[in-house]
C-alpha cells in the first residue's frame, strides 16, 4: 500500500512539472512573436521614446549668458555638402535627404511650417496645409489609402519628386553659451529645402524657399538612415543626423538675427565687404571662448616665452636679412667693379694709335717778283 502511494505521488509530480513546462514554452513564444512584431513596428515608425530621447537639449533663458543665430546657406553643389544631394534615383536603403523629407511630409508624419523670411515662428498658427504647399510647387500627387480630412495623407510617384531641383538648404543655427556648464554649443534649430527652378525661358533658376521643419521633429529619421560621406570608404558608416551633429556640412552665412531683419547682401551690397564680414563672424563665433576666461599664471609664462621665442625668432629673421642684404649688395657691388674693369679694359684695346706729328712745310715767299741768281750777280 505504501509503495502504490509512493508510485502515485510520484507519477503527480512528474505531470506537475510537464504542465508547468509546457506554460513556460507557451509563454515564452509569445513573448518572442511580440517582441518581433514590436521590432517592426520601432523600425517602420519613430515611438515617441526615440523622439524624446533625440530631442536636443534646450536650455532656458536664465541659464544662458550668450546666444546668436545665423542663418545659413548649404550649396549642395559642393562637395562638402555633396551626401545630401546624392543618389539623385533611390536606391536599396539608400534615398536622399529631400526625398525622405517629402516623403515624411505626404505621409503626415512630419509638421512643416510657413518660409516667413527671418520671422520663422513654429507654431500651428503657421503651420502649412500639405495639399496646398504641393499644388503651389506643382507637384503631382493623389490621396492615399486612409486619408481622412483631419489626418490628409499622400502618395506621391518616385519621378514626380523635384529632388534634383533641390540645390541648397537654409538652415537656422542657434550658437549659445551655457552658464550651467560653462561650455559653448552649436544647435541647427530647422531646416528649409530651397528648390531652384527655371522658367519657360530658360533664365537663370529662381530660389523659392519652400518651407521650414524643424529639426528635432525630422531628426530621429534621419538618424535610421546611413549615408555615404567619402569615396575613399565604401561603407555607409555614418547617418544624416551624424552629418549634423558633427558639422561635416558646409555653409555660407547669409543672415543674423538683428532688430532691422536685414540680410547680408542688403547690409554690404559689395561683394569683397560681404565676404570679410562673414569671415569675421565665423571667426567670432569659433573663437568666442577665447575671449570669457582670465588666464591662468602657467597660461601667461607659457605666453611670455612663446612671445619671447617669437620675438627672437624675428630679431634672428631680421639680422639673417640684414646680413642677407649685405651680401647682396656686396654681390652687386663686385659684379658692378668686374663690369667695369672689363669695359675699360675692352676700351684700352680698341683705343685708336696716337697721330704723329708731321714737320710743316717751308712757306714760299709771298713776294711775286723772281730771285736773282749769286752766281749771276754783276760784280
């Protein structure tokens, strides 16, 4: 009796441990299917985990000391700049920026905002309507499946995207100076394609700015999307977000923020003046640092002996010149004497025999009457 308890108890346990064996797989499974479906779902859409975690730090007024704007024109004829133009034609994971920006814009996904020329405001105040920014740059598209009046959305074919009409960017910088950390940073605020399109004449293409997205809306896509920066690699081992954030672009600065929102080429219309007043406001930003702290005691020894190093360094410059130029001179001097020696030997040689002297002649007497004779002379 015993042992048919014992074999029982037994037999219980063991079925015990097959249900529990078999909910654990049964668990498990479906933990994996959802994790894969959850996978696809982070891949296809931006959750708003990545948004926030992409999101560039904005700090308050009261925490900043100092701040700039600038406004920039990236020539993606450059070749700098040169990873945003290309492929021209998508290819297998690869697409240019302006074709994965207006595909986020038709798809709804991505807010654009009014081009208002130095007064850019991103609120939905100015927030532009999809349809009517499309039909105004004549692009062709047609409503996609699910579009509703609220939540519009859009398909537009591949060769009707005026992506090799997008020849430049403006982009917004912001150039601020944090208290909290005493550091200076570079934050691009937003964005704006400019499409160059000539008339049906054929003069010279026009610029139409066509709108604005802020950066932080469009950057957690453009940190999925790997591009090709160098010829030398082959690899796509960097992202349009990367592209950004460690300023590999290129620009030329066109504007400040001022009170009178004046542009450059209205504040210097020659061009000479124009281009050393953006060389001098990038110098300034670059070396803005330079310029907040008082240097240290070692900082101002280490500058004494390099200004004393420099100073000797152009004594010892200026004394090998003097010396220099005395050897010049002394030079010029013996090839003038060698010249001249030679010219006057060469005229010693070549100088004419002296004239001799002839004996003069004996006059003949003027008187006219003829000379007698002694011999013949009556005595």
């Amino acid at each position: 009796m015993n042992m048919l308890r014992y074999i029982l108890t037994i037999m219980g346990i063991m079925a015990s441990a097959m249900v529990m064996t078999a909910q654990d797989s049964s668990t498990s499974t479906l933990r994996r299917g959802s994790s894969r479906n959850r996978g696809a779902k982070e891949k296809s859409e931006v959750t708003t985990r990545m948004q926030n975690r992409m999101e560039q730090p904005q700090a308050s007024d009261a925490d900043l000391a100092w701040m700039r704007v600038i406004y920039r024109e990236l020539d993606l004829r450059k070749d700098e700049n040169a990873p945003l133009y290309y492929p021209e034609e998508p290819t297998v994971g690869q697409e240019s920026m302006f074709r994965l920006i207006i595909r986020l814009v038709a798809e709804g996904k991505l807010p654009v905002y009014e081009y208002l020329d130095g007064r850019e405001v991103f609120t939905d105040q100015y927030r532009i309507k999809v349809k009517d920014m499309l039909d105004r740059f004549h692009i062709y598209h047609s409503e996609a499946k699910g579009s509703t009046e609220k939540n519009p959305r859009f398909e537009i074919h591949e060769s009707d995207v005026p992506a090799t009409e997008i020849l430049s960017y403006y982009m917004i910088e912001r150039w601020e100076f944090d208290k909290r950390t005493n550091r200076t940073r570079t934050v691009v605020e937003a964005i704006c394609p400019v499409l160059h399109r000539s008339d049906e004449w054929g003069m010279e293409p026009v610029r139409y700015p066509m709108f604005w997205v802020k950066f932080d809306d469009l950057r957690p896509y453009l940190s999925s999307h790997n591009i090709f920066t160098s010829d030398a690699n082959n690899l796509a081992t960097c992202t349009y977000d990367d592209f950004f954030q460690l300023g590999l672009y290129k620009g030329d600065i066109y504007k400040t923020r001022n009170l009178r929102n004046r542009s450059l080429v209205q504040m210097y219309p020659d061009a000479d003046e124009r281009k050393h007043a953006q060389d001098s406001i990038q110098a300034s930003l670059e070396h803005f640092d330079d310029n907040l702290w008082v240097p240290s005691l070692e900082e101002l020894q280490n500058g004494s002996k390099k200004a004393a190093s420099k100073e000797k360094e152009k004594v010892t410059a200026s004394t090998d010149g003097d010396e220099e130029k005395e050897a010049v001179e002394e030079d010029a001097k013996e090839t003038k004497r060698s010249v001249s020696r030679r010219s006057n030997s060469k005229k010693k040689t070549t100088a004419k025999p002296a004239k001799v002297k002839k004996p003069k002649k004996a006059k003949a007497s003027s008187s006219g009457s003829a000379t007698r004779s002694v011999r013949n002379r009556r005595r």
